[in-house]
C-alpha cells in the first residue's frame, strides 16, 4: 500500500533541479588579470597556486603576459598553473572579471566591457570624481579589497599588508644602519657586552606590533608609544612580555628620540596621519639616526618627513637619516602577492559557491562592506562625501 502512495525513492524526490542549476553556474568565473602599470607597482593579485586551485574548480583565468615578473612569478609558471596567456591588453580588460592591485587608470577603464565586476585597491585619497562617473556610466560592479572586513571585524588586505610593513621597517633599518650604506656600523643583535640599539615605536597598531616583534627577535630595546591604552595592553599581551609602554608624553618622548638608534612611525589618523615628531624634536636626535616613517601613505607622522621613492628611499635632514617610502610592501613584491592571493582566492571560490557576485553579496557582511559600486550605482558614503556624488545605501537594493 505504502509502495503505491509513494512511487518515487526518497532519493529521486530531491529538488535535483536546484543542485544541477548551482552546479552549472559554479564553472562560471572568468577573471582577467592585467599587468600593473602604475609606478614602481610589482605585486600580481594571483600567484600560480592560486591559479590552480581556480582552473581546477573549473573557472578560467586570463593574464597578461608578464604580469607576474615583479614578483618573480614567469608566464610558464601560470600557464603550467592552467592559465591563459595573452599579449592584448584589451581582451584581458574584456573579461567578466578583472582582478588588479591599484585601482584601473581612466585609460583602462574605457576598456572594461559594461556590466564588469572589478575587484582592486580603491585608493581614495588618489581619485579623482571622473573616475567614479565613468565607473557608473560603465554600469561596474565594484569591490575595493581594503574594505572587505573578515569575520572577526578586522580588515585582512590592510593586516597582512601593515604585517609585511612592519617587519621591512626594521630590515630596512638594520640595512641603513650598515657601513656599506653609510649608517653608524650598528648592528641590531644581542651580541655579548654590546648595549643593544634603541628602537622607539610610535603607534601600536599592527604595523607597530610587527616592528616590535622583529626588533626584539633581533635583540632590540624597544620603547612603544600610542595614545590608546587599550592597544598597548595588546600589544604586550600578543608579544607575551612586558615592553616599555607609554602615551604620547612630549616629555617621555624627547627622551626617548634622544637615546635611539631608529624610530618607526606608524601612525594612522582619520584623512591624514597626526605629525607626532617636531623638526626640534628631530634637531635633538642622534647623528646617523634612522627615521622610518611608514606613516607617510598619510602623510606621515614626523614634521622633517618628504616622500621618496624606492629608487632614491633616503634623504639626510638635522644628521638624521630619513627613509619615507610609500607602499613599503611592493619592495617585498612576491611576499605581498602571495598575502594578497591568500585573502582573493577564497573569496573567488565563494562567490563561485554561492552562485554569483549578488548572491555572495547578500550573505556576507564583511563582502558587502568592500562593495563602492554595484552595477554603476555608487554604494559607498565616504566616496559620496567625498566627492559630492549620490550614493545609495547597499542595503536597501540588496535583500
């Protein structure tokens, strides 16, 4: 009796139409990547690992021939990888999907197909209010990968990129303070009845704690400075030792800039980074002192700051050395690119997953908080505010 009632097995009364339709759009990304054209710009958004683990879960991925060389990463290493090689610029801008590092050039921009999901650094401090026109008139979706938050409310492209930052801070310091580049002949190291260097930190954000933890490896006395209480119990606990802490006393810190052997400023602001160290204050510092300011993405946070470029990074100001590079992480290029892939791929095989960019969109939070464009209407209220443009809350065009 029961047989009648149910023909069909427990098996065949599955909605397989649901599963057979995810399954047919899941083949469906196909991510062009260009060649960075912007200066001194090495980092690549894939390395081929990455690569592999997309073309094996059946997307495409179309490069741009040489796009991986700044950071040693050949042609044949992706297209071993199952990637697509092409010299035309255009049919890689032409795909549905375009990964960059730094934001696409106007130029660029015109080449990008309508209806073209963009995913890059968005930089806005560097735009302009033609560039987002013409991101709307392009109808783009776009996502901007240093406001993507993970699930813990950080923000993992700024982390690992401020965690390389911090710890080329002191490479580069202990390679200044070096004879061969004209430094005092100081050498960060716990050697036996030498007094180590002093290194003073300013900011304890993860930039500062990265910094630390490696002037320490080297056997550094470090000195940390940061107006949050609450980032210095942090950044004690993490580092598993009592450090010396203080707030930003312009007593302690004179003190403090008058002893050391290098200084890392690492201080963010809200537009721009707070100036922290007076030109008297540099004035008192030691002769052949190092200044790293890795705040001068923003500005900078040391008075005596200009900006450099890696191929002249260091200029020589009250006896003092100053290195002011921006973007300190490009110099590391193939360490970069990797910390890069590791937070793209994922969320590539996701939005696979879920079925579409849209989809993905409406689940995740920290996704959505990436989002500035979505299909040319512009999403983002600090771009908005910015540039005196219309903006829609996110929110209210996806449920």
């Amino acid at each position: 009796m029961s047989k009648q009632l149910s023909p069909f097995t427990k098996q065949q009364l599955l909605p397989q139409e649901e599963t057979l339709e995810i399954f047919k759009r899941k083949g469906e990304l196909f991510i062009g990547i260009p060649k960075e054209t912007a200066f001194q710009e090495k980092r690549v958004c894939l390395t081929p690992d990455a690569v592999f683990a997309l073309v094996s879960n059946g997307h495409r991925v179309l490069l741009e021939s040489g796009a991986g060389d700044g950071a040693n990463f050949s042609d044949r290493d992706y297209s071993e990888a199952g990637a697509e090689i092409t010299n035309d610029t255009a049919k890689v801008f032409a795909c549905p999907m375009i990964l960059k590092v730094e934001p696409p050039t106007l130029e660029q921009i015109k080449l990008i197909n309508p209806q073209t999901i963009l995913i890059s650094a968005l930089q806005i401090k560097t735009q302009t209010k033609k560039y987002f026109e013409t991101l709307a008139a392009k109808r783009i979706t776009a996502l901007a990968f240093e406001f993507i938050r993970d699930s813990d409310g950080t923000y993992p492209a700024v982390k690992s990129l401020s965690e390389i930052a911090g710890t080329a801070s002191v490479l580069i310091a202990a390679e200044l303070l070096s004879d061969s580049k004209g430094g005092n002949g100081l050498m960060f190291g716990n050697i036996s009845g030498v007094p180590p260097l002093e290194v003073v930190i300013l900011g304890a954000g993860t930039v500062g704690e990265f910094a630390a933890r490696s002037s320490i490896g080297l056997g550094a006395n470090v000195k940390i400075f940061d107006n949050s209480i609450t980032k210095l119990r942090r950044i004690q606990t993490h580092l598993g030792r009592p450090l010396f802490t203080s707030t930003l006393q312009p007593k302690n810190l004179t003190k403090a800039l008058k002893r050391c052997d290098v200084v890392i400023g690492a201080v963010r602001g809200n537009n721009r980074s707070p100036i922290i160290v007076s030109e008297t204050m540099v004035q008192s510092m030691k002769k052949g002192a190092i200044i790293i300011d890795v705040s001068i993405d923003m500005g900078g946070c040391f008075e005596t700051s200009e900006v450099t470029s890696h191929k002249q990074p260091t200029f020589v100001k009250h006896n003092v050395v100053h290195y002011c590079v921006p973007n300190i992480p490009a110099r590391y290029s193939r360490t970069a690119s990797v910390s890069i892939s590791n937070i793209f791929t994922p969320y590539l095989l996701k939005i696979a997953e879920d079925g579409g960019i849209e989809n993905s969109l409406r689940f995740d939070r920290g996704l959505k908080n990436g989002l500035y464009f979505y299909h040319g209407i512009l999403t983002s209220k600090s771009v908005g505010e910015w540039f005196d443009l219309n903006y829609s809350d996110i929110n209210l065009i996806i449920f």
